[in-house]
C-alpha cells in the first residue's frame, strides 16, 4: 500500500508539474503579446500617425492663414 500511494503521488505530482509548466509558458507568451500590443498603441497616437490617417484617409489638410477664424472671448 505504501509503495502505490508513492507511485500515485509521484504521478499527481508530475501532472502538476506539466500543468505549471503549460501555464507558465502561456504567460509568457500572453506578456510577450501584451507587450507588443503596448507598442502598437504607442506607435498609433503618435501625432504623425495621426496626421498621415487623417490627411490619407478623411482628405483633412491643415487650414491656411486665410481661412482660420480667431474667436475672442
């Protein structure tokens, strides 16, 4: 009997470890990705990021002197 509860906690054991295992390799790999996802955003509210979208995407272009309106308060 106690050589089969070595065998079957020796067993239980090595399971767990092979569980801890494929976890930790899953964190790892999710900080590697949270961390490029990081980087992207950084990348994307660049202001020349912005501005190339907006003039590329939506046609906006910077107003010139002559049509800016200054409104005094």
């Amino acid at each position: 009997m106690s050589a089969f509860s070595v065998i079957y906690f020796t067993h239980l054991n090595r399971q767990t470890t092979s569980g801890l295992e494929i976890l930790l390799t899953e964190r790892d790999e999710l900080d590697i990705e949270w961390r490029n996802l990081l980087l992207e955003q950084n990348s994307l509210a660049e202001h020349s990021t912005i501005e190339s979208k907006a003039s590329k995407l939506l046609q906006m272009k910077r107003p010139n002197i002559n049509s800016e309106v200054i409104i005094q308060l």
